[in-house]
C-alpha cells in the first residue's frame, strides 16, 4: 500500500481554509464537554489528644485524659521499678467517633 504523501505547506492551506469558513460562520467548532470531578468530598475526621503509657517494645499499656498527665507519669514510674524496662508517656491521637 502506498502512503499519500502530504506536504506541510498543504496541510498548512488547509487549516488556513477551516479557519476561514469558521470565521464565516458556515462551521461552527464542537465545544468540548466538560468532565466532572471525580473527587471524593474529603471527609472531616475529628482527632482526641490522650496521654498513653508505653512499654519498651512501644505497646500501648495504659490511656489517660490529656488533662491528667501527673497520673499518666505516675504509672509510667511506677512500673519502671529497678530490674524492670523502662515506661514513658507519650501523646496518642484518636479519632472521635461521633
């Protein structure tokens, strides 16, 4: 099969033509159709600050209020006796279920 062999200039006169009968009015250009979003609407998660005591291999041992922060650091040191690892409080994030 043989390829039709178009040179730039004759595809240039061709555009040139189409803009000019459109300019005319005789064709009118396709508008194109526009796409909806498919985003998900971003759901609002609401976060609680707890005070949680920890193990040395990071397990959760105990989860206290932020506000009682002195009861957390209590029982942090008091199962950090001598021989055993140490506990440490640290902040935990939880969602609030409504």
């Amino acid at each position: 099969m043989a390829r039709k062999v178009v040179s730039r200039k004759q595809k240039r006169e061709e555009a040139e033509a189409a803009e000019a009968l459109e300019a005319e009015g005789k064709i009118k250009k396709k508008k194109k159709a526009k796409r909806k979003s498919r985003k998900k609407e971003p759901v609002e998660v609401r976060m609680k600050v707890y005070w949680g005591v920890f193990n040395h291999a990071m397990k959760r041992v105990a989860l206290y209020e932020f506000n009682q922060k002195k009861a957390a650091q209590k029982k942090a040191s008091d199962l950090s006796v001598e021989g055993k690892p140490p506990h440490f409080v640290a902040k935990v994030k939880q969602e609030v279920e409504a």
